[in-house]
C-alpha cells in the first residue's frame, strides 16, 4: 500500500507523521519503504540517521544542436512549448532549466540538427533506518525540474509492502507527481486559522485526482477547533492527532523519533494504519475502522 503525507504548507508535522509510522509499522512486522520526495528540501534523514548503501546520479535529456548542420529555420523554438529553446540571428539557444525533455524539437528539426545529451539534475541515495528502507533524492542547487528526480525515489520502493511517501509541501507539481499512484493521501495540518486555509487548498487538490485521503492534526492542543468544524462539515475523517508535547522536540533534539520515547503514541500510528487498511481492503495488523467516508476516504 503507498500512503503519501503531504500537507498544504511547510512546518506543519508532515516529516514527524512520516517518519513516526514508518518505526511504528515497521515494529509489527511490516515490510517498510520511506521516501523523501522532498527533494528540495530533504529532511527526514536528520530523524532517522539512515546508512545509505547506494547513491546514484538522475539526468534528464536536453537538445545539443549540431550548426553544421542547422539553417536557422526556427521551427524547434516554434514547437517548444515551454521556451526552453530560441532562435537568435541565426544562433540557436537551448535553456537547459527550462527543458522539459519532450524531445519535441528533436522530432520537429527538419535537418536532423538536433540530438540529446544527458544533464544531470541530482541524486537519489538509498539504504536503511530503524530497520525499514529509506530512500530520498537531492535536488542540484538552482535546478528547478523535480518531477524526474521525484520518479527516481518513487521507483526505488518496489519491494515494500507499505510504501511511506514524505511530499513536498505545498500543492505544486512536484505534489502532483509524489501523490500520483498512491493508495491513500494523509493531509497534516496544525489546529490553526492558517493552517486551515492550507488544508482546504490541499483537499481540493487530492478530491481532483481522485485519491482517497484524511487529515491529520498536528500539535492539537495549540490553536482553535476550527480544522475540526471544517472536517466535520466537509465529511472529511480526522484520523489522527499528535497532541501538542515538548518531550516530541526534545526527542528530535538527540536524533530520536516521538514514538520511540512515548510508546503511547505508536498505538495511534498503527491504529491510523488500520483504519486506512481496512478500508481499502488491504490486511491490516488488527481491529477496524469505518470512520472513513466517502468524500474524504473514497
Ligand atoms: S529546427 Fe533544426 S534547423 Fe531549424 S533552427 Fe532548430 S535546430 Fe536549426
Ligand atoms: S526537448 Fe522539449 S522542452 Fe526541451 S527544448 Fe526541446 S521542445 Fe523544448
């Protein structure tokens, strides 16, 4: 089963619940992958100080134009629809951070001017943390083009039974292409005016692509009700909540996780799991929950 968690903003506990269920899963038995499709900003690595066996480049294609063989006729730049490629007094211009390697400038080069070189966009690195797989990818500095690198990670998880995946934040792109396959979308929010103007820009992304989802509140305790009015009128079920506890932080603080220093919490994580398992008709690890509903759990 691959689970996403991502989240309408930054800061808000995605990294935490991440993180957290994968330990917790992973101590009943399960075959465990977490992925850090944060590729920005990767940060799941500093919880869980993984050992990385493996460390691979991802590139993507970008055109290399032969002016040997050019005319200058501009019909690449014409077809480029992402302006990555330019005809300028008889120069052609490629924008290699703006290519999106469709290789439609290739195919529509009426002189066979055109062909592709590999640009590398980052890494993926891959090894093991607390007894699960954990893989995450690492965007070059000024690079802009996630999507590929995003595929790289997800492409790394096969084996695993349930697949955790950390989003980036936000509802961009690269959200698009983390949450896409997924089984189940947990959307953190915090019990905040803001972090409920977030969630509802982040449940109108997961109704659109269909994915069955719930929300999490992080820090409960801090704030208003106002997260939990809105997920009650809108149908949508708030599976779990991570009270608001200083001994969390301090956990992080030496590099552990909140589960492995307040056993309670992991119940809470396996019984999120269960919740989701069970509706999906994938085994869960014991009991049921139909707290899911249709406009929020599919
Ligand atoms: S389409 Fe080919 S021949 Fe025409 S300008 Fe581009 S590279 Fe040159
Ligand atoms: S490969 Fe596609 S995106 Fe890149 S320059 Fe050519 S047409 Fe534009």
């Amino acid at each position: 089963m691959k689970i996403t968690i991502a989240s309408g903003k930054g800061g808000t506990g995605k990294t935490t619940v991440a993180t957290n269920l994968a330990l917790s899963l992973t101590r009943t038995g399960h075959r465990v992958a977490l992925l850090d499709c944060d590729v920005e900003e990767p940060n799941c690595h500093l919880f869980i100080q993984p050992s990385f066996e493996k460390s691979s480049k991802v590139t993507v294609p970008v055109p290399r134009v032969d002016m040997e063989k050019c005319t200058g006729c501009g019909k690449c730049a014409e077809v480029c629809a992402f302006a990555a490629i330019a005809v300028l007094g008889g120069n052609v211009l490629v924008f290699d951070n703006l290519c999106h390697s469709c290789g439609g400038c290739m195919l529509f080069c009426p002189e066979k001017a055109i062909s592709e070189v590999d640009r590398e966009i980052g890494i993926v690195e891959h090894g093991t943390a607390k007894g699960f797989s954990f893989t995450q990818g690492i965007l070059n500095v000024g690079e802009v083009n996630t999507p590929p690198l995003i595929k790289e990670v997800k492409r790394q998880a096969s084996e695993a039974e349930i697949i955790i995946l950390d989003a980036p934040p936000g509802t961009s792109c690269q959200v698009i292409e983390t949450i896409q396959e997924s089984d189940f979308v947990l959307l953190v929010t915090e019990p905040t005016p803001f972090g409920l103007n977030d969630l509802e820009i982040a449940v109108e992304m997961v109704r659109a692509l269909e994915i069955p989802f719930a929300v999490a509140v992080n820090r409960h305790g801090i704030g208003d009700d106002r997260v939990h009015t809105y997920c009650e009128e809108e149908g949508i079920p708030l599976l779990l909540e991570i009270n608001e506890d200083r001994r969390i932080a301090e956990a992080y603080s030496v590099g552990q996780l909140a589960v492995e220093v307040m056993p309670e919490l992991e119940n809470k994580f396996i019984e999120f799991y269960d919740s989701i398992a069970h509706h999906l008709h994938v085994g869960g690890i014991g009991g049921s929950d139909e707290k899911l509903s249709r406009r929020g759990g599919g």
